[in-house]
C-alpha cells in the first residue's frame, strides 16, 4: 500500500532576477552592450536614453469596480498604484544613468576585408591553367590552413577530388598544379613542412653567398639547424663562424607562418574595449567604470500610462485584463533589468577597487616583481561576496592602466615563501626568471639547474622542475635552443 507522507527540507534556490544579475556581471562590455540592446529589442517596455521630465497625477480614484462576470478584481492581483505612484517608485530605481557622457568609450570593433583563401583565389585568376588544373588549384588553396600550410598528402588529396569534386586526377598532376599554388603570394604559402617553407621563401629571395649557404643549410641539413648544432653545421660547410651566424640572420629574416601576413585572415581582428580605467591623480590611484557599462534606461512612459487609463476606467473588459497583465509583466521585467543593471555597477566596481587596492605598488609602478599573490578568496572576503561572483568579474573583464590595458585575472597569483619567509607572488619569481634569462649570455644560455642555482641566490628557493615549469609557462625554450653565435 502505498504511503503518504510530508518531508521538509532546507535548499536554495536562485531566483530569476539573481540568476539575470550573475549572468550580467561575467559579460564584458561589448557583450553587455549587446545584452541590453536585446533585452530593448523583446522589451518595449525598456526605453533607452534620458528620459523627459514628466509627473503623473497623483490625485487618482483608488476605487475600482469588481468585473461583472463575478471574477475575482483585477486590483487584487495587481496592484496598479506600484507601477504610477512616484512615491512608491522613485524615479532613481527606474532609471541608471549616473554617469557624463564623456565616460564613453566610443571605439569600435573593426572587421578584416578578404579572406585568406580569398586573397589566394583572387591570385589564381592571373594563372593560365585549363579546368582540370584550375579545379585542382582551387582545391588545394581550399586545403591551405591559416597558417598558410597544407597538412595533407598528396594521395588524399587525389581522392578526396575524386570522391567531392568529380575529378579523376593523379598525384604528379596535382604535384604540379601545387607548384603553381606555392608561387602566389605571401611566399611560402602552400608548404607542406616547415623546411620546404623555408626553402620556398629562400628560393624568392636576391641570391647572395647569405642567402645561397642558407638555402643549403635548410635543404641538406635541416636537422641539426632546428636543434642548433652550431658546430657540425661549421664543419659539414667548411664555413667561418661569421658566415653562419649571417646565413643564420636570413633564415630568422623568414615568415614560418605565411598566412599570418596576410591583413584579412578568417577572424576578426579583436578590440578589447577597457571595463575599468586606474589612472594616478597626484600620487594616488583613481578607478572609473567604463560609461558604457552605466547605460541611460528607464521605464516606458507610454507603458505606465497604460496603466493609468485602465485605472480610470469605469467598466473593465478582459480584453483589458489580459493587456494589463501583459502591461505588469514587461514593466516587472524592465524594473528587474534596470536593478541588475545598477548591481553590476555596483559589483564590478566594488570587486575592482578592491584588487586595485590589494595590488596598488603594482599600479603606482608597473613593476610586475611588485605584484603581491592573490587569490580570489582574498578578494571574496574583503568585499563579503561568493568567490564565484569574483571569477566572474576577473575572467573576462579588462582594466586601463597607464602601463597598457590588462585583463584582470592577471593580477591573481598563487604565492610562495621566500628565503626569508615573506609571501610573494609567483608572479614576481616569474619576471625575475625572465629577467635573468633575457640578461645571459646567449653564446652559453644558462641550463635550469643554473637558473634555479641563481633564484636561490636572490631569495627564491625554487626547484629545478618548478623552474622547468615557469619557464614553459613564460614561452621560453630550453637553453640548447637558446643559444647564439
């Protein structure tokens, strides 16, 4: 038999306006430009810009005749008063507008014309190549990845043309047909290696004894170029350690990656536009929020106004209950915009005035060896909100500094002690490591042992393999592949 019983239970629950705010705050500002934009789009309740100054009569019936079907008031379930009685809604709640105009950061984002396999097509058109070839041609500039290469065999590509385009073609046809693709420019386009990059880029260049020694240097004896064996590249050539290093000084001349010169690849070219700005006002830091993250928006008048005629209206029909509920629910919603809207403001500045204290010798000087460690806790407790709120705030928001524009999450550091028990920043050992390496001698680059050997020195008792680690973090290579002549 089956039982019937009551259980109750503790849980929380976001409501839909907390669950709008979070959403709000992790968006940056473009994309919170964008939001809002939306939101006005499915709201005509929420106007944009300043609104007029405009008073309602206060001095309004509050008695209302019941429906004459019997149905429950409509005043019972809304009450209208909310939504026109300035008293019960101060005009500061249904508007966010505290900001100058000047505050805009009006920069636009900007997008790239011609494509890169556009810009190769477009080259094909000077070529003199039946349909087969030109078939063919047009296939394997659609192969060219956006680095400029083709990744492909040549087998594959035979039967991939079979199979999507219909052509039945052989791999020498298609070897020459990629010879043709490997002249157009930018040069090195159409490789299918890095050497025959190279090579291709070499083979363009004004022959000089430079240029000739680098080509040989690339075709016999790539391997050890790439892994700078300085010293059996010297005597396979019979060359002078001078005649290296300028045969050398072409080859780093080179592009590795062609498709990257080319102005118009697929992407667009990304515009951060700044959330916050720090500038130093006589000695002391001083943080605006951008203006565009502080829109002009209110409540549609013409909305509340509705309200007001139903209000004064004797007989009520539900034709005009349904408008009227329809009415409340899009000024509901407008409020609730306008209220996550002002909290964002709110949030974003409070969490960024707090880093902003927390890392200040940062911002008055622009070392980053003054960064202090810092987790999103630290911040959390300060401020009194949840870590999440936070992450939030730091993944995907940028800050204006005078060392140039910086995201956010930057600053966030775990810290390590040092030889005298002090706390800091990863962050700081890091540029201290890259200092160091920029600062070696390159002809004998210091090996990691070395390295952790000299941070030990300053203070920084680190590991070897800790130094392996920041130092792959830092995009530097190992010292083998440091090294100069």
């Amino acid at each position: 038999m089956l039982k019937q019983y009551l259980n109750f239970k503790l849980s929380q629950k976001l409501s839909p306006q907390q669950i709008q705010l979070m959403k709000l705050i992790q968006l940056p500002t473009q994309a919170f430009e964008q939001r809002i934009s939306q939101e006005m789009n499915e709201n005509p309740a929420l106007e944009g810009g300043k609104e007029e100054a405009e008073k309602f009569d206060e001095d309004i019936d509050d008695n209302y005749d019941d429906y004459d079907d019997g149905n429950e008031s409509i005043e019972t379930e809304i009450n209208v008063d909310d939504y026109l009685s300035d008293d019960e809604v101060p005009s500061y709640k249904l508007s966010a507008n505290n900001y100058s105009a000047d505050d805009d950061d009006t920069r636009m984002p900007y997008a790239a014309g011609m494509s890169f396999n556009q810009h190769l097509l477009a080259q094909l058109n000077t070529y003199r190549l039946d349909d087969e070839e030109r078939e063919i041609a047009k296939f394997l500039v659609g192969s060219v990845d956006e680095a400029g290469y083709i990744r492909r065999d040549i087998q594959d590509i035979v039967d991939d043309l079979a199979f999507t385009q219909n052509v039945y073609t052989t791999e020498e046809k298609v070897e020459k047909v990629l010879e043709v693709v490997q002249e157009l420019d930018p040069a090195g386009v159409g490789a299918r290696s890095l050497k025959e990059c190279l090579f291709i880029q070499l083979a363009r260049r004004e022959q000089n004894p430079d240029v000739e020694l680098a080509t040989k240097i690339i075709e016999n004896s790539f391997e050890h170029f790439s892994k700078k064996h300085y010293k059996k590249l010297i005597s396979k050539f019979d060359i002078t350690e001078d005649q290296l290093r300028d045969a050398i000084h072409e080859i780093e001349s080179l592009n590795p990656k062609p498709g990257g010169a080319v102005v118009g690849n697929n992407k667009m070219v990304e515009h951060v536009v700044p959330d916050f700005a720090i500038r130093i006002v006589e000695g002391e830091l001083d943080l605006t929020l951008n203006g565009r993250n502080a829109p002009e928006l209110h409540v549609s008048r013409e909305y509340s106004n509705m309200l007001k005629g139903y209000k004064e209206t004797k007989k009520k029909t539900k034709t005009q209950k349904d408008a009227v509920m329809f009415i409340k629910q899009k000024l509901d919603a407008a409020k609730w915009f306008i209220e996550a809207i002002q909290q964002r403001q709110q949030t974003l500045f409070v969490t960024m005035n707090s880093i902003m204290h927390h890392q200040k010798e940062f911002f008055l000087t622009g070392d980053e060896r003054n960064l202090k460690p810092m987790i999103l806790k630290d911040i959390a407790d300060k401020i009194h909100m949840d870590i999440s709120t936070v992450s939030r705030v730091a993944n995907s928001k940028y800050v204006d500094t005078p060392y140039g524009t910086k995201l956010i999450k930057e600053f966030f550091s775990e810290s390590m002690t040092n030889d005298k028990g002090e706390e800091v920043s990863t962050r700081e050992i890091k540029k201290i490591l890259e200092i160091t390496i920029s600062e070696e001698d390159k002809r004998k680059p210091l090996t990691d042992d070395k390295l952790a050997k000299i941070l030990k020195e300053k203070g920084y008792p680190i590991a070897r393999r800790t130094i392996a680690k920041y130092r792959e973090q830092l995009d530097l290579p190992v010292a083998r592949l440091r090294k100069e002549i």
